[in-house]
C-alpha cells in the first residue's frame, strides 16, 4: 500500500526508487556520519513536501499595492513573530490596500486589509513589549510556514537609553530616579506609537471602503479593520495551551498575545462555558469553552485561582454568556464522540442543557450525602432505642404548644416553692432554741467567764 501510493505520486517517469542502500566502513565513525547526512536529507524532503502542500492549500489574495508617497504610516524599529529566518529589527508600512513588514528588499511580509479579521493593541504595562496583533481570515506563508497570526512588537524594556538613545551608563547620570523616569518616558512613546498606528488603520480602512462603491453595507463592517484592547482590569491567570500566562478578555475575543503560541478565542464562536472543579476545598478550577461549531473541540482553560470566578461570571452575564458549573471534570472526548455521532438527536434532548441537569444532580447527590452521614443520635450519644423525638424533648419548636409548656412549668414552680415553705416548718426551731444553743456552744468553746 505504501509502495503504491508513492508510486501514485512520484511514478511519472522523471522519478528512480531506491529499494535499499549498503554501506561498508571499518570505522563506524563514518557509518554515524552517513546515517546523519540521510536522516538530515529525509527531514529536508519532509519539509519540503509539507511546504508545497501548504502553498497548495493557501488561499489567493490580492496582490499588495504600494504607495508612492513617502508621507504613508510607519511603525519603525519593531520586530515579527514569527520572525523572519533571524530575529531581526524591521519596519512596518501602511499602503493602499495593506501592510508591508520590510527588513531587507528580499525579506517582507505582506499584509491586505480584506485578510485581517481582527487587529488588537496591547500596550506594555506589566509586560516588556508593545503588541500590534493581526489574526487572519486565510493563513498566509511567513518564513516557510504556513501562519494565521502575526504580531509586530517593541520592547520597551530598555534601560540603558533614554528616548534619544543615547547611552545612560555615563557617569554624568547615574541617579536611579531618573533613569526611571526615562524608562517610563520611553514606554509611555512606544505605546503611543502604537496606538497612533493601529487608529490610522482603523480610519483609514474604514474611509477607504466606505467611500467605494463596490461596497456595500452589509459587508462593510467585515472590511474595516477593527483593532480590539484587551481588558487587563478582567484578566486572570491560566493555562490555555501549555504554559501558565495571563488571559484577558476584550471586546470581541479572549486573547493572550505575550507568549508563543497565541491564544485568540473570538466571543461570536462561543456557545457556553463550563466551570469544572468547583470546589470551595479547592485552590483553582478549570474553564471550558464550548464552540458553535461542533466540530470544534472544547478548549479548556485550566488552573484558574478561585478567586477570579465571580469577575468572570459578571463579564459573561454582560456578554450574554451561557455559562454552569460543577464539580466533577468532564471527559469531553468521548462526550463530543457522543454527540457528532447524531446532532440531531443532540438538539432533540435539549442540547446543552444536560449541563445544568447534571450541575442539579451533583448538588443532590451532596445534599444526600450529607443527610446520610449525620446521625442525631450519634451525635448526642444516644442509643438507637433512645430518639430524640422520644426522650421526651420535642424534636422542633414547631410541636410543641407554648402556652401549655409555660403553664407547666409555672406550675411546677409553685409546687417546689409550697413544698419548700412546709418542709421549713416541719423541721425549722424556734428562736429562743437558737439562742441557748450558741450559748452552750460559747461556753463549751471559751469555758464560763
């Protein structure tokens, strides 16, 4: 099978086959050396066929057209990820219907307006960079790699220049309060340039296919380029793929754009959320979102500290999110198994309603477990034929008549009193017996005087 389908591909006649390859040496040096130079060779062959296959399944876009006027927008000294072959300084320009990120005349990245979906603008506060953020509708081929996400950034972490550039390590300044104050100069400049960039891609997108009349306005929204902040106030620490980062919701997705791979979850894909490991005994749970599209699956956000979850239960209510929770965690695998096997039949049972119903039975099933764990006559050391309800105390305040318990007890009152008053004069001496009776004491103590 393997032999016929490469035969398939390559079996046109221009190809030669090798079934078997035999190498002799007396040094088995030279034998590693050869398995590498094959092993290197079979890695470029791989590559090579995954690149023709990635440009064969890329979308055809327009073609960029560069303005002539050397007043256009730029964005200078910032770098690209993913980067071109070396992590290298470039510049970024707006032109008529895209960017260009350019290095040198053979290293740049294109970029048409009707590709971008979405532009966000992070600017640096608690990070080192400045973000400016493009997600793509069609991938394009950056660096030999096929890529829907590309991000131009600045550091402005740059302690040892001031915003001249000029160096800062003379010894005429040497006072750490002005260095920081330059360093919050040179951030506050780098956001700045940033935010004036992305607003004049807004605009001008949006004054350019407002203005054309092949446009028109129920397509007009998509061709604007709209640049999105992220919300740092409503973010929370998490891990969406593989490392602990800082997720912030915006105004149209949930991103994390500081570490490599991105993370971008737009709002207008997102069915419901589920809370997993909601537990008070617990420190963290997990967050699950749930697509749209079921052949999506759900991606999970896991290792959120409990403290965050009312702030982002107030920011879904106000996005009108469906959300629950539970304390169990969920084998979504098997549970999207489940339901793509028959969709209908899905829907027909209410969907992903059974979310809540299964939120419901977990609280029963506590609520039961706690019922069954509490005994009241253990609690109170009393045997099993010793009740409570029937020792004689009432088992509720409810059962029992206050007027009769009070008269009862008035009454008993009273009893012990009477009995008491004629006990004292069945028993109690006069005062004259009291009297002799200290006497003879007296003398028997002290003798006769």
């Amino acid at each position: 099978d393997v032999f016929s389908s490469v035969l398939a591909k390559y079996g046109d006649g221009t190809h030669c086959f090798i079934g078997e390859l035999v190498f002799r040496s007396a040094e088995s040096r030279r034998l590693d050396n050869i398995k590498t130079q094959l092993n290197i060779l079979l890695r470029r062959l791989r590559q090579r066929e995954k690149e023709q296959a990635d440009m064969a399944s890329l979308t055809t876009q327009e073609r960029l057209l560069l303005t002539k006027d050397r007043s256009i927008p730029i964005l200078q000294n910032v770098y690209s990820r993913p980067s071109l072959k070396k992590r290298r300084l470039g510049v970024l320009e707006m032109h008529e219907n895209g960017l260009r990120f350019i290095i040198t005349k053979n290293e740049e990245i294109h970029i048409v307006f009707k590709n971008i979906r979405l532009a966000f603008y992070q600017k640096a506060e608690n990070d080192l960079i400045a973000i400016l953020h493009f997600h793509l509708w069609n991938p394009i081929m950056v660096a030999k790699k096929k890529t829907q996400d590309i991000q131009f950034y600045a550091e402005v972490a740059e302690a040892a220049k001031n915003i001249d550039g000029k160096s800062l390590r003379g010894g005429y300044d040497s006072d750490e309060m002005a260095e920081e104050r330059r360093e919050q100069e040179h951030k506050k400049r780098i956001n700045q340039e940033f935010l004036e960039f992305a607003t004049k891609i807004q605009q001008y997108t949006n004054t350019l296919y407002s203005s054309s009349s092949s446009s028109s306005s129920d397509n007009l929204s998509s061709l604007t380029v709209n640049v999105d902040v992220p919300v740092r106030q409503l973010g929370f620490y998490g891990v969406p793929q593989k490392d602990m980062v800082f997720v912030m919701p915006s105004k149209h997705a949930i991103v994390e754009l500081t570490s490599y791979p991105f993370t971008i979850i737009f709002i207008d894909d997102i069915e419901r959320i589920y809370f997993e490991r909601v537990d008070f005994s617990l420190r963290n749970f997990d967050m699950t979102v749930i697509f749209k599209d079921l052949n999506k699956n759900p991606w999970p956000i896991k290792t959120i500290d409990n403290k965050k979850i009312e702030t982002i239960k107030k920011w879904l209510d106000t996005e009108h999110i469906t959300y629950s929770e539970g304390v169990r965690p969920l084998n979504w695998s098997k549970i999207m198994q489940t339901i793509r096997s028959d969709v209908d039949k899905f829907y027909e049972d209410g969907g992903w309603e059974f979310l809540d119903s299964a939120q419901g039975d977990e609280d029963d099933e506590e609520s039961a477990d706690v019922e069954s764990e509490y005994d009241p006559n253990q609690e109170s050391g009393l045997g099993e034929e010793e009740s409570v309800s029937g020792s004689g105390v009432p088992s509720s305040v409810s059962d029992v008549d206050s007027d009769e318990f009070d008269g009862e007890v008035q009454s008993e009152e009273e009893s012990d009193s009477i009995a008491g008053d004629e006990a004292l004069e069945e028993e109690g001496k006069d005062w004259d017996e009291l009297m002799e009776e200290a006497k003879k004491q007296d003398l028997e103590r002290y003798g006769r005087r």
